[in-house]
C-alpha cells in the first residue's frame, strides 16, 4: 500500500516500534487517536513493528500456551482502552474490558470467528471469571487490529517476525533498526521500544548453582517465564526444590500436575481433593515469606470509593522531585504511602462497618491529616478510633506474617501453612473484609505516582505484587489440595539452598523449622529475572547501553518520566528514541489495566503517543521547508 502526501516525493515518515505484545498495542491505539490533532487528518506514515511473535499479545501472551494458564484478574477487570479516569491530553475512544468483548464474541458481534475452544471460552466467560491466556491473546490481538484499522488513511504497517539486535544512526538524524535475519536494516524516523519481559543471564549464584548442577547430574531451571521452561527433566515421585511462591510458582505447579494428567474432585463434605496421576514431582516450596501471594479479592466494591490520592499524589510527588537530592524510598517515600494506605482503608471502614469504629469519619480524617506517618500519635489515633486490632491496618503483619513463628515438626509447618491459605481465601472473598478492597484501589494509585519518580529500588514492586497481584482464589484452593495429598510440601519463611558437594544434592532449609533440611536433586528458581540492561539476553537493550544510554543503580533503562524518551549518562533525552515497559525505570504495573483506576501505563502510552506524532510532524515540516 503506499502513502501519500502533499510532497509525493517524499517518503512518508517511519516508525519502528520493537516488541509487539499488549504495551505496543497499546501505544498504537493511541497513536491512532492522537494523529488526527497532532500529526494530520488523514495524512499516513509507515509503521513497522518488530516481534518474533505475533502481535497483540507478543511473546507472554501467545496464543500457542496451556489453556491450564489463566489470567490473575477477573475478565471485569481488565481493558485496553482509556477511560475517563486517566489523565491525558488525548482523546477519549472507550471500547470494551475483556469481559466486554467476549459478550461481543458470543453475540456474533466480533469478526473474525474465534477457533471452537476459544469461542467455548468467551460463551463460558462472565465478568467474574478468571480467563485463560489464550482466550486474553485473542482479545489483544482484536485490540491490535481495531487499533491499526484507526490509523490514518493509507498509513502502511509491516510486520516483521524477527529480532532488532541494535539501533545505529546520530542524535539529529535518522536512525537504522537491525534485525536479526536481514541484511539491510530499516530506517526509521522514530524508534520506540516496548519490549516486555526479557530473559537475562544468571548472576552469580544462579552460575554457580548450574555449574554445581552440571558437574553432578542435576537439575536446575534459573529464573525465566515458566512456560518456556523444559520440565521434562523434573521426574514423576522425586523431591524438587522450589524457590518462590508468586504467580510462576502457580503456573509450575499447573503444568506439573494437571498438566501431567491428575484431575481435582469434590469430596463429600465439599472439600476440593486431587487425584495424582502419578507423574508428578513432589515440589517442596519455599521463599522468603514462606507464603503463597495473596489471594485476588473476589467481590466488588460498593458504596464509595476511597478519595485517592490523598497524602500520596501528584503535589507530593512534586516535593519530592524539587528536592536537590534523590529521594530515599524507605526515608521519604515510603512514610507518604503508609498513610495513603492507611487512609484508604480508614475511610472503607468508617464508612462500610462504621459499627466497628469509635466516632465519626469526619473528625477521625481531620485528626489523621494533622498526625505525622508513623508517629506515636498516629497509632494512638487509631488505636482510640478502631477498638478491634483485627480492623487495623498493619503492614509489616501483611507483608511477612511468618516472621518470628517457629514450628516444631515440618508437618506443624504444613498444617500452620494451610491454616494460613484457608483463612486469607476466607478473608478476600468477604465484603466484612472490603478495607482489603481499599487498600488494593489505594496500591493501585500509589503505583501511578511512582512511575514519575523513576527507579525506586525492587522491594515496593515485590511488595505490590504481593497484596495486589495474587492468583484467582480457586488457584490456593487447588494448592490446599495439593498439599493435602503431599504432592506439594512448604519449606517455611527464609528459604535458603545450598548446593552440598559432598553428598551431590541442594539441600534446603529456612528459619521456620530450626534444624530441618530437604534435599534434593532438582532446584527451580520460580520467578522471573530482574530486567537489568545489563544482563538481559537482549542484544538491543545492551547495544543501546553499550552506546551510551543511561542505566539506574539497579539497572533499568532510564527515561524521561514526561514521554519516555531515552535517555544518555549526561541526563539528555534522545530526540527520536524511546522506550515503555518493565526494562525501564518508568514501569508501570501492568500493560493493560483494570477499568477506572486511572491507568499509569494508559497515561504514559498516551504522553508517548504524543511525543512521538509531535516529532513525526517537527521532522515533517524541516523536511517540507527544505524540499
């Protein structure tokens, strides 16, 4: 197809976007949206999109994956399209949550038709409902086609399945993309990079732990997306350790139990039971917790919503940032959403359960305004106000509930450990809970003003997941299950693994069975790596470094918090790069999000989007002065 525009011999502008998963989807919607305005009505350019997999949902969201593997947020909750909520200068073009959008699919409204097991997923889909990654790739790659269908006119787009390995070309000219398997590279007016989660190479106890595992026979799987991961080697009956208790540590357990043919019953007294096929490893989990993510909340919010921001927000972050010094998370940071936390969920309290609080709302806010975070008067505040400890909000409780437990016997572990699941699948499925429910809406926000703060450090992110990024509550049933029937075993908080030379095994023990060990033939490190420049298996991350572009102190790619521009070790801002996703120190939280919750990664696609048609036009108008 080719463009046109007022000077015919001109090529029309380019862009490259390396990476085509949901982030590049999602700047394309709003590059769509915005060239009307910024770049022309109707006026094309070229766009070229990069990604050995196919767009919409990129490498983690292929459609090509275990329909085992669900989504950790219900289909209500998760949109591509800007709302009301998000703060932008661009225009708004709502369009439908996933749950949306299988309504259309079983309406006969969606076209093309889905293959039969991806239209019996979308029939079987309410809003409550926890999707499979599949059925999520579908709904980005419909996102991803409405979205290049809204470009202007006669824009062309290529899709290249293959790798970008560097990019070359001066700050004031035009830039040269290299690709894997061609020999001439694209040439771009425009880059941006929307790359999602990289494979890295293993630091240095993750070397160590796999030369140890060569020389003896053994098996061991580094951090990397488990559903990448080749299994094959972790055999039926023998004992694997298990590092980490996130959402890789749900799909490992997935895919080395129903996915090797064992299947969950119904006891009679309701009691969810598995029945081994007997292929399965016996997975001895543990981590520094030493307890599974929380739970996703499985109700909706009613009533009001917390007013957030409210000692967490843009004026805050404004202080923060006109400070001459960087600021200290745990020292500046990390006081000002305790109490946005705590706020959030004073206020559900107060006005949800006002029977178990002590006073009014009214004068408990004033009084909580005026108390420093973390102040004695604070804690007296709330101890006057909320007679049941149970209904105060204590964060270190929540983020490591097993610090100072002790357990005599591994099998007081196991039970302790159900006991623990049991009572927080309880808890986030109860409304007479919903401060839980404010205080994730409060994270969520929080979440949205870090991004302008740049690298933070990697505990708040850990953290965040942690309460706010747990698995659908049926996953902990089915663990509750498989604990039950020994095919997994709990290691305990401060999880530690050592490799033992003298007997060839890795052995693992942690601080809440004093003097207890596992050994083992098999380690897997359940999570994914750190997305550091400069050990990402990358070879455009670490090219872009190796030019000259700045990484932070715990190596993200820094970029300008205004447009996500590039930026180099003097602090200057690249004029035709830029770069969006979990590789830099501008990461938001996910790529898409839940409706209504003013979106960090909507608002910062829609200020890229903007930056970028604004240099598409700049570089348009040098060019046409010169023709």
């Amino acid at each position: 197809m080719s463009a046109t525009s007022d000077h015919p011999s001109r090529s029309p502008a380019t862009i490259v976007i390396v990476g085509a998963g949901p982030r590049a989807t999602g700047l394309i919607e709003r590059i769509a949206a915005n060239a009307p305005e910024l770049y022309g009505d109707g006026v094309p350019f070229e766009l070229h999109l990069v990604d050995p997999h196919p767009p919409g949902g990129g490498r983690i969201w292929r459609p090509d994956q275990s329909p085992l593997l669900w989504m950790n947020s219900m289909a209500e909750d998760v949109t591509m399209f800007t709302d009301e909520s998000v703060e932008r200068e661009g225009p708004l073009r709502p369009g439908p949550s996933l749950a949306e959008w299988a309504g259309q699919v079983r309406a006969g409204e969606v076209s093309p038709a889905l293959p039969p097991e991806l239209a019996a997923e979308a029939a079987a889909l309410t809003g409550q409902s926890f999707a499979t990654r599949r059925l999520q790739s579908a709904y980005l790659r419909w996102v991803y086609e409405r979205s290049v269908a809204a470009l202007p006119p006669g824009t062309t787009v290529h899709e290249h399945r293959d790798r970008a390995v560097r990019v070359t070309g001066p700050r004031d000219g035009r830039q040269q993309v290299w690709l894997e398997r061609r020999t001439a590279p694209i040439t771009a007016d425009a880059v941006v990079l929307t790359l999602g989660h990289l494979d890295a190479e293993p630091d240095a106890e993750q070397r160590a732990l796999s030369a140890f595992a060569a020389e003896h026979g053994l098996v061991h799987l580094p951090p990397e997306y488990t559903a990448d991961s080749d299994l094959s080697g972790l055999r039926p009956g023998e004992p694997v350790l298990v590092r980490g208790l996130g959402l890789a540590f749900v799909d490992l357990m997935l895919l080395l139990t129903e996915g090797r043919g064992g299947r969950y019953e119904r006891g009679p007294d309701g009691e969810l039971v598995y029945r081994p096929s007997g292929r399965e490893p016996v997975l001895y989990a543990g981590s520094r917790r030493g307890v599974p993510y929380h739970a996703k909340i499985g109700y909706s919010l009613d009533g009001e919503r917390p007013p957030v921001p409210r000692f967490f927000g843009p004026a805050q972050v404004d202080a923060l940032l006109s400070r001459p010094e960087r600021p200290d998370f745990r020292r500046d940071i990390w006081p000002l959403i305790t109490k946005e936390l705590g706020f959030a969920h004073y206020h559900r309290l107060f006005t949800a359960h006002p029977e178990r609080t002590a006073g009014e709302w009214s004068a408990f806010e004033e009084k909580y305004a005026a108390c420093p975070p973390g102040s004695p008067a604070l804690d007296a505040l709330v101890t006057a106000a909320v007679p049941d400890p149970a209904d105060r909000l204590g964060l270190d409780a929540l983020d490591r509930p097993l610090t100072g437990l002790r357990f005599p016997t591994e099998e007081a572990l196991q039970q302790g450990l159900r006991a623990h699941i049991e009572a927080d699948l309880a808890r986030r499925h109860d409304p007479a809970h919903s401060p839980d429910l404010a205080v994730f809406l409060a994270l969520l926000s929080v979440y949205g003003q870090l991004t302008r703060l740049g690298d933070i450090g990697g505990w708040w992110h850990g953290f965040f997941s942690f309460l706010a990024s747990g698995p659908p509550g049926p996953r902990l049933e089915q663990l509750l299950a498989l604990s039950r029937a020994g095919v997994v075993r709990f290691l305990g908080a401060e999880t530690t693994v050592t490799a033992d030379p003298l007997r060839g095994v890795f052995r693992a023990s942690s601080a809440s069975v004093p003097g207890h060990a596992v050994e083992a033939r098999a380690l897997v490190e359940a999570r994914l790596p750190e997305p550091t420049v400069d050990r990402s298996r990358d070879s455009l991350l670490r090219s872009l470094h190796r030019d000259g572009a700045a990484a932070t102190p715990a190596g993200l790619l820094a970029v300008s918090p205004a447009d996500a521009r590039v930026l180099d070790r003097a602090g200057h801002p690249h004029p035709r790069r830029f770069a969006l996703g979990p590789h830099t120190d501008a990461r938001a939280s996910g790529a898409f999000a839940r409706p209504r919750t003013n979106a960090p990664a909507f608002r910062q696609n829609d200020a890229t989007a903007r930056a970028l048609l604004r240099c598409l036009r700049d570089l348009s108008c040098r060019a046409s002065l010169a023709v």
